[in-house]
C-alpha cells in the first residue's frame, strides 16, 4: 500500500496529461497549445510536487499523432509551451515520454508499461518501489500496476469509477487534491 508520509526527493512521480493536467477534450484530442486548458490549481500543484518528488515524468498516450490527426511536431509544440508555462510557474517536468501508437500491443502503449522502462534506463536512479502513477483512466492504473509502480487515480473523467479497485492504491479528485494530501502528511 501506498503510504504518502514515506514521500521524499528519493520518489518519481509519473503523471499522465489528458485528464489529469489538462482538461481532457471528449472523445478527441488537443490539437494545438490553444486548446490545451490547465485545470484549475494544476500549475500550484506541480510546483509543489516539484518540491516533493525528485523526478516528474510525464507519461502520456497520443494516439492522435499515429492516426495522422495531428503532427509529432504539433505534439512537441504543446509540450514545450506546457513545460514552459510549468516552470513559468516555479515547478518541473524533468522528462516526458510518449507513444503515438495505435497498436494495443505496443510496448510503449499504456496499459503497457514500456514508457516506465524507457523512464528507468534513462535515469537508473528511479528506484520502481518509490515511484507513482498519477492518472485518471484505469489503463493508467494498469500501466503502474504492469511496471510495478504505485497507482494514484484522479476521479476528473470518470467521477464514479467504483474504489477500491486492486488496480488503485489511493484516488483523490484531482491533481491538486493529491498535493495538497501530500502537504499535509
């Protein structure tokens, strides 16, 4: 089980985009950083986090960019003015990862957790037992679950999801309700 009280620089903090940072556009994708909208009280939340967590890594599927709806450049644009607007803000992104695939099966496709194993051997100091996922769809869950990372589902998109659920080791409302739960452990 996840104990927040045991979180410190020594922690990775995995987050997923869509959802969880920004407001997840209905069965379509953010196409351009005009479209892309901050929950409110993200930008505080990940300057705190970024105090917390000695990593924050964005992990993030874009299937729009496989399926040719969008660019990979498109997608790097929104990125860069994202990470800008996070660091504007006084917190981090230290590195973000993300899979364009369309094929279920590909190992970097979440649920599959070949973006946790990119993230690992790229910074080999990321110790898996003190890691976590924060994401709002359970293929987020079972992608930490796949890496053996902790799992923290924010309710944003699916308000109702039935907890507990073995997939889920904590739920809050949102990204700045898990901070501010860190705050005060």
């Amino acid at each position: 089980m996840l104990d927040l009280t045991k979180i410190d620089k020594s922690w990775t903090l995995f987050l997923d985009r869509d959802g969880v940072i920004n407001i997840e556009k209905y069965e379509d994708y953010v196409y351009t950083y005009d479209e892309f909208i901050f929950y409110e009280g993200v930008l505080e939340a990940i300057k705190e986090l970024s105090d917390l967590f000695g990593l924050i890594i964005l992990t993030t599927n874009q299937r729009g960019v496989g399926r040719g709806l969008m660019t990979e450049a498109a997608l790097q644009d929104i990125h860069t003015q994202m990470t800008r607007d996070v660091v504007n803000a006084g917190g981090r992104i230290d590195h973000i990862y993300y899979c364009v695939a369309n094929d279920p099966y590909d190992p970097n496709r979440k649920p599959n957790p070949g973006m946790i194993y990119q993230a690992k051997k790229e910074f080999p100091a990321i110790d898996l037992q003190k890691s976590l996922i924060v994401g709002n769809n359970m293929s987020d869950m079972k992608f930490g679950r796949n890496g053996g990372i902790h799992t923290v589902f924010v309710k944003t998109t699916h308000p109702d999801q039935a907890i507990p659920d073995p997939a889920i080791d904590l739920a809050f409302n949102s990204l700045p309700d898990f901070a501010k739960a860190l705050q005060l452990k």
